[in-house]
C-alpha cells in the first residue's frame, strides 16, 4: 500500500515537474514575442530613415548593440505606445537571451544581421513593410528548453518546491492512511473473529458498533445475520425435542399396553384393542402433520388455485360438525353472509383450514359453552370470523398460538388429544393463499380469530 502510494506521488511530482518546464518555457516564448513585436516596430521605423539596412550590416557586435540599445528595460519603456501593455522584464538576461535566436533576414530570407537557424523548421518570420513593400524579416527561433541559468535557477526552485510537496503530501496521506486504517481495523478484526465463532456453530455473536457509515451497517447486517441463525437454531432444537416428546408418548402407551397384554396383566378385549387402535391413529395422524408441514416448508406442498366460494365451503364443514358441537355440549352459531364471493384457492387446503380450526374449538372449549362463527364479504377481503367460551389464553400467550407444537397450558393439552400442530398448519395455509390470521381475546371469553383471504379483482 505505502509502496503504492509512493510510485504515484513520485509520479505525480515527476509529471507535474514536465509540465512545468514546458509551461514555463511557452511563458518565455510568449514573452519574447511580446519584445519581437515591439523590435519589428523598431526596425521599421528606421528603415524608413535610411530606407536600406546597410546601418546593420556592419560586422562586429552592431546587431547586439542594436538589440541592447532598443530592448534594454528602460528604453523599451520609453518608446513603448501609449496605452500597449507589456510583460514584466527581466533585464539585460532577455536580451541577451535574444540576440542568440534573433535575426535579420531580407526579402529573400537571406542572413543580414545576426546568427544563422541551427533548425529553420522550427523558426518563426516575422515580415517587415515600408509603404506596404516587403522590406525583410526579423526569424525568432523558439526556446525548446531552458537554457539561461537564471531560468534554470528558478526551475530549479520549483522542481526543490514540488519535491517539498510531494514529501508532505507523502507523510500526510501515510499519516491519514495509518489513522483510517486504525479507525477501520477493530470492527473489521470483530467482524472476522465473530464471523469465525459462528463457523464453529455459536450463533449469539454479536458486534457492538454505534456508527452510522457502512462499516456500522455491516455490523448491523451481521447482527441481524447473527440472530437469526440463532433464532433457527433454537427453533431447531425445540423442533427436534417436540417431535421426540410428541412420538415418545404414543409409543409409550403402546409399549406399555402391549406388555401388559403380553404379560397377562390385562385381557385381550374389544375396549384393549380399541385403546391401541386410537393411539395408532394419533400417532400416524402426527406423522401425517409433521410430512405436511415439512413440505410446506420446502415448498413442495401441491395447491390448485381454482375460482372459489369460501363461504360455500365453510358452510359445508360446518354442517360437518353439527353433531360434534351437539355431542361436546356446545352452542354453536352460524352467520352466513349471502354475498357470493370469489376467491383463488385449493378447495381441499380450504376444507382442511376450516376443519383445523373448528376442531379446535371442539376439543378446547369447555362443556356448556358457545362457539360462534361469521363470515363477510369487505372491499378487497373475504372474512371469516371464529369465537369460542372459555377457556382463554393470556395476550403474551396469543402470538405463539400459531406456532409448531405450542400449547398453553393443561386445558388445551395433550388429555384431548391435540399435538400442537393444527394451527400452525393452519398458518402455512393460510400464507399460501395471501391472507392473513390473527389470533385476540374474544367477549365470550375464550379465542376470536380472524381469517381474511384476498378476493379476485374484477
């Protein structure tokens, strides 16, 4: 990373040293352009006197003198035009800068005044006029580095400038990098030993972070992760120890008769063999509930959606259980709504919702009681509304009552024979067809639910 960061800084200093040269060699020739133009005045103006350049001719230094005497910084100033603008001068270090590329050409761009082009591609002619005749040209060759040591000395001061720059910057963003590094590292480091502890199984890690950048939203992420994985594996384990317990009561009773059937302790009788036979069938009906549910669970569970009347279908297992409600010593109420409504769902996961749910007003409502059941037809909805009497639940208990092989409390136990599961099939059916249950205390004393189930848009 340092490393990294050092190739780009030297890089960038190096870059930027280049570009500075070139830059600072274009200021110089435009500076001397500035000059150029203010010398081609010059020379044209005396021309005009003369009319020949043979005042130039002359060998020796006539052409530097010339150039000394018309562009020192105090001449130049005074036959500068009013109002022309000019750069800042430099001195003597100009001109003697121009006499080494400056020179005077004729007409026919042969040498009068000053030094031969060492690259002619490169020079620039300037044309000079008399009465708009052609009287020569003044060729500037362009600087294509820098050469005086004045300018070199002020490169040079950049260049030390730009290094000084680039150290700081160096230690600055080392310095900067070290402190994010820091500021980063602890939640990454208990990110990676939490994240390895969950590997191994242990799913209560939990990161405490109060920031509110990403690295806090990864810790909340992980958080949540955390508990939920947690929460599975509790569920789990109780899943596992509520089958275990569900299956071991049965086939103790069974073992327990049969041995005594075997031992002689009880007689082989219609009323034994029925004993047996019931707790055959409550063993294979958990069976069957527990095949259900796990394949609800992997999505394997077939539905054919069909156009249907729930309230039909509802009033059908009602009268199913007529007699049971009778023979339990129940009161029991139908309100039946005459609107026909239409809905997507599987008639027979439908019948099998109903049946669940009357059953376990059958078996957990107490002798003497009343059961009461309504249906109605809303905006969007199809509601069925179930009541029963006591016995109740406490509101802590009522989110649970969905849940696989909960039960509340001895009333609702095992004595009637419920294993804990019918509700929560009741919900996974429920979810399939996009309605929704809820579970409150009711006026009559015991549970009131509510069933709402989607209805097909017109």
């Amino acid at each position: 990373m340092m490393l990294i960061m050092t190739i780009t800084l030297a890089a960038g200093g190096y870059m930027g040293h280049r570009s500075f040269e070139r830059g600072f060699v274009t200021y110089l020739n435009n500076l001397q352009g500035e000059r150029l133009e203010f010398l081609a005045e010059q020379l044209q103006t005396d021309y005009a006197s003369r009319l020949n350049w043979s005042f130039l001719e002359k060998k020796g230094d006539v052409w530097q003198r010339y150039l000394r005497e018309n562009l020192s910084p105090q001449n130049e100033r005074e036959k500068r035009r009013p109002g022309q603008r000019g750069r800042h001068s430099r001195g003597n270090q100009d001109v003697r800068l121009l006499t080494r590329s400056v020179s005077l050409l004729n007409p026919e761009e042969e040498l009068i005044a000053g030094l031969e082009s060492q690259n002619n591609d490169r020079s620039l002619l300037t044309p000079l006029y008399h009465d708009s005749s052609l009287i020569g040209y003044l060729r500037f060759q362009p600087f294509a580095e820098l050469t005086e040591s004045l300018d070199r000395s002020f490169a040079k001061q950049r260049k030390k400038s730009f290094i000084l720059i680039g150290g700081l910057s160096l230690i600055f963003t080392t310095l900067a990098s070290w402190i994010i590094s820091r500021y980063f590292r602890t939640i990454i480091l208990d990110v990676i030993d939490s994240a390895g502890k969950m590997a191994g199984g242990d799913y209560s890690q939990r990161i405490n972070s109060n920031r509110n950048d990403e690295i806090g939203q990864l810790a909340q992420s992980f958080n949540v992760l955390s508990h939920s994985l947690e929460k599975n594996q509790k569920a789990r384990q109780q899943w596992i120890a509520d089958i275990s317990h569900e299956l071991r009561t049965p086939l103790a009773v069974l073992r327990g008769e049969l041995e005594a059937l075997e031992d002689g302790v009880r007689e082989v009788t219609p009323k034994a063999i029925s004993s047996l036979t019931s707790e055959v069938h409550q063993l294979n009906n958990l069976v069957d509930d527990l095949y259900e549910l796990s394949l609800s669970d992997i999505g394997a569970l077939n539905y054919q959606m069909l156009e249907t009347d729930p309230g039909e279908v509802l009033g059908t297992t009602y009268d199913s259980f007529r007699n049971r409600f009778v023979n339990a010593n129940l009161k029991s109420t139908f309100n039946y709504s005459k609107e026909q409504a239409k809905i997507l769902a599987d008639d027979s996961r439908l019948t099998q919702l109903f049946n669940n749910l009357l059953e376990n007003s059958v078996r957990y409502t107490d002798a003497g009681g009343e059961v009461s059941l309504a249906c109605e037809v809303t905006d969007k909805h199809w509601q069925m509304t179930l009541e029963d009497s006591s016995p109740a639940v406490t509101e802590e208990q009522l989110p649970n009552l969905f849940e696989r092989f909960y039960r509340t409390d001895s009333s609702r136990g095992r004595k009637t024979g419920g294993a804990g599961l019918g509700l929560a099939i009741v919900s996974e059916i429920v979810t399939a067809h996009n309605g929704t249950i809820s579970a409150s205390l009711s006026k009559l004393g015991g549970i009131k639910t509510v069933l709402r189930l989607p209805l097909i848009e017109a």
